[in-house]
C-alpha cells in the first residue's frame, strides 16, 4: 500500500512576511503522507521560485534551508507516486507559464481519466516533463484560463471534467486557490494564525507552526484566499454524494489529525472497542503492530479488560513498510522495521492488533517473528474489513490479485498467516466508529462499490499508474 501525498498552502496579507518556514514545518507534519519527494513554490512579489528534489523533506531542503524560497503566499507537496513513477520529474509543485505569469500547482489524488485527458491535451501542442495526472491538471487549468481570463470559472470548468480525487493548492502569481473535490474522498482543511491563512491535508500542519484549525474545506469548494477570502460552491445538480476516504481514518491520517471535524485518535480508539466486543480473545495481553495500530489496541485493551503490552518494538528511522516501492523491499523491511521484545512475548497468549491487511506478506511475515521470539497463541485482530478491491483514488495498494482478501475467506487468510484465530471489524461497526453514514463514505476498496465511474481499460490503467 502506497501513501497518498501532502499538501500544503499559506498566505500572508503583507507582502513583507516570508511563509516558506511555515510551510516546511507544515510539510514536514505531512512527511507520513508521501516520502518520495518535496517542494515548495513561493511568490514573491515579482516572480514564482519552486524548489523540488526527492527525499525526505529535510534532506530536500537541508533541515530548513530556504535560500531562494521566499514570499507572502506559497504551496508545498510531499508525495509518494500513485500516477507516474518515481523520479524528479514527478515531483511537485509543478508550475506553468500563460498569458498573465505563472501557474503552480500541487495535488493529492488520482484523477481516473487523466490519460485520455493527457492525449486531447497533447492534440493541442501540450509538452510533458512527466508521467503524472498531476501535470495534467496544471495544464488544464492553463487552456481553460486562457479561454476565460478568470481563474474561478477555469477552475469550475477543471472541475467538471476530472474523474477521481483531488485537493488542489493552486498558486497564480501572488493568489492562492484551493480545491476539493465534490466528493470530497481527499482530506482538506483551514487553519489561521495572526496574519496568516493556512490550509493543509491534515490538521497536524497547523499545530506544528501554532495555527488554529478553523474549518474543514467543504467537498466541490473553491476558496480564493487574496486580500480576502472569497469562497465559491459548485452548483447543487453537479454535486455528487459525499465519498470521504474511510481508510484516512483507519490507517493514513496522523492519530492526532482532525478530519472533517471528527478526531481521527477517538475513532481509532473506537476501533479497538468495537472490534473486542466483535472478535473476544483469552489471551494474556494486548499489542499493537506499531504504530499505526497503536491506538486501536489501546481501545481494545480498555473494552475487553485485557493489560495492553508491547511486543513490537519499531525501528523510526525506517519509513512504513506500505510505502517501500517493491514487495521484495517490503518482505525485507520486515525485520529491519520491527523487533521482538522475547521476554514480553515467552509463553504468552497475544492479542495483535492491525489497521488492515492488505497482501498479508508484513502480516505473515510479523507472525513468524511473533512465533519465534516465543509467543504461545497468536489472536490477530484487525481494524477494517477485509480489502477486497483496489482503491482507484490515491492509495495504489494493490492489484486486485495481490490482495489477499479478494479470492480467500477469512478461515483460509487465517491459516496462511499462521494465526490462532482472526477478527475483522465488520463494515457496519467500522462506520459506526467513524461517524459517517455510509453513503458520505468511501468504502469502494471493502465492497467494490465506487463513488465515480472507473477506467475504461482497467488492465491500462494499472499500469500507468504504478
């Protein structure tokens, strides 16, 4: 399973203040979102400067070295490759020059029909640096201003013609635009500090600089943040349903993240209750596969009574195993990510509790050591239904044959893991602790039921976007 990218934007009504620390820090916070690459562009008043390279974002600019990168108003991205590999090119904010100046953009999503837009833009004497659907939007927005000198109305025209997810900060010369999509499957909010206006994928961003989370971006909005703040809607018959990503919930966002005015940390905790009045275990003590599955197992611990222990013990300086580029990489980060505590685990009756299984390889993999450090019985215990289907929307967490869910029931995943028993929370009470209903939600990878149309060529698809 891959992250799905960060993003961030600031604005500063006097020209004087210079946001780019702000917006380090902010990506920074995001770095769980996307550890491939970074970059910032900023406006200064004159010109836009945009720096990228790949990495984490301290080494991309040197543990806060902004030379270069100043203004009032900026965006920044860190990202990890859903569309297009990982390379440079890739990277983002990527940036365009029209009529009026220059266009910057960042996005976290997929847009499902970015090929075929790509070839009618390409028609149109459109070059590509990259391979991503990214670039696709920054030169959509560049054709339709160019037909109606008014950023708004070329954005909503953008809008009408993407398929899949997005959040969007948009720079245009000294204004920034923002944007969610009309299902709002990507997260996005607005923070404010003094003199400064913020808006980020998660809320993490604002804390970290000392900004106040005010409001959620709403699904289908347009916000112009400039001397003023204006924000527009999209009209009520081009609004679909509400789809937020539920796995943001489960597994991506940080535990300490607000989305869409629900704490991400009490549904996690809500999680871990449900699923042990769910899935009940005799065991000895409760551990989490850290550290996303940290919270939930707390919950568990609190519901069923059962003291809550470690026996994985993290190694930091490793990123998440979901996020390493190939499953060789990923079967070998096992060991070098998680360790055994043996005293912890000698004779004991465990209950491991997981966010999710996706290939079931870290999962199979955490059991053999799990198994050799000394543990007796082994109760996985995990915080979303099975993953049947892939996620078309910015999460490239598999195909549909590499998920071990999609052709296995749970008797069969149990055995192939190596587990004493294992529990999926049922999608009734993963809604239930989210606190959406289930029509605003996205659960198209548990159910196959998507909120927007699919590619046409699945198999192409595919194969693009890895």
């Amino acid at each position: 399973m891959r992250d799905k990218c960060g993003i961030v934007g600031v604005y500063s009504c006097k020209p004087s203040v210079n946001v780019s620390r702000q917006i380090y820090y902010g990506l920074y916070a995001l770095q769980h979102r996307g550890q491939e690459s970074a970059g910032i562009s900023t406006y200064n008043g004159e010109e836009i400067s945009t720096f990228r390279g790949m990495g984490l974002v301290c080494d991309v600019f040197n543990n806060g070295n902004m030379e270069g990168i100043d203004g009032h108003v900026g965006i920044g991205h860190v990202r990890y490759s859903t569309t297009g590999k990982s390379k440079i090119e890739n990277s983002q904010p990527f940036f365009t020059e029209f009529d009026s100046g220059t266009i910057a953009i960042a996005h976290n999503g997929d847009i499902i029909n970015s090929m075929k837009l790509k070839g009618e833009l390409e028609k149109l004497g459109y070059d590509f640096e990259s391979s991503t659907d990214s670039e696709v939007i920054c030169h959509l927005l560049t054709e339709e201003y160019s037909k109606t000198s008014e950023m708004v109305e070329a954005i909503r025209n953008v809008t009408k013609i993407l398929i899949g997810s997005y959040s969007l900060v948009i720079l245009v010369n000294n204004d920034l635009f923002v944007v969610r999509d009309p299902s709002g499957i990507k997260p996005l909010s607005m923070g404010k500090i003094e003199d400064l206006t913020l808006v980020a994928s998660e809320t993490v961003a604002f804390d970290v600089v000392g900004a106040k989370y005010v409001r959620d971006i709403e699904p289908g909005e347009i916000l112009h943040i400039g001397e003023e703040l204006k924000s527009y809607k999209l009209p009520d018959d081009q609004k679909p349903r509400r789809a937020h990503c539920m796995f943001e919930y489960v597994y991506f966002a940080r535990p300490d993240s607000i989305l869409d005015g629900r704490s991400v940390y009490n549904v996690r905790l809500n999680i871990g209750k449900a699923l042990s009045r769910e899935f009940p275990a005799d065991a000895d003590v409760v551990m989490p596969v850290p550290d996303s599955a940290i919270t939930a197992a707390i919950g568990y611990s609190r519901e069923s009574g059962l003291g809550y222990g470690e026996g994985l013990i993290k190694n930091r300086y490793v990123g998440r195993t979901f996020i390493m580029p190939t499953q060789e990489e990923r079967e070998t980060s096992v060991r070098l990510k998680m360790n055994p505590i043996k005293s912890e685990l000698e004779g004991k009756s465990i209950v491991l509790v997981d966010d999710s299984i996706v290939r079931g390889t870290t999962s199979k993999s955490l059991v053999k050591v799990l198994r050799e450090a000394g543990a007796k019985k082994i109760h996985l215990r995990v915080g979303c239904p099975p993953i049947m289907s892939p996620c078309y929307y910015g999460i490239a967490m598999a195909t549909k044959k590499e998920l071990i869910a999609s052709d296995k029931e749970v008797e069969e995943i149990r055995k192939i893991l190596g587990v004493d028993s294992l529990g999926y929370l049922s999608l009734e009470s993963l809604i239930e602790c989210i606190g959406i209903e289930n029509g605003n939600l996205c659960v198209g990878c548990l159910n196959g039921e998507y909120p927007t149309s699919l590619p046409e060529d699945i198999a192409e698809y595919e194969a693009n976007r890895c």
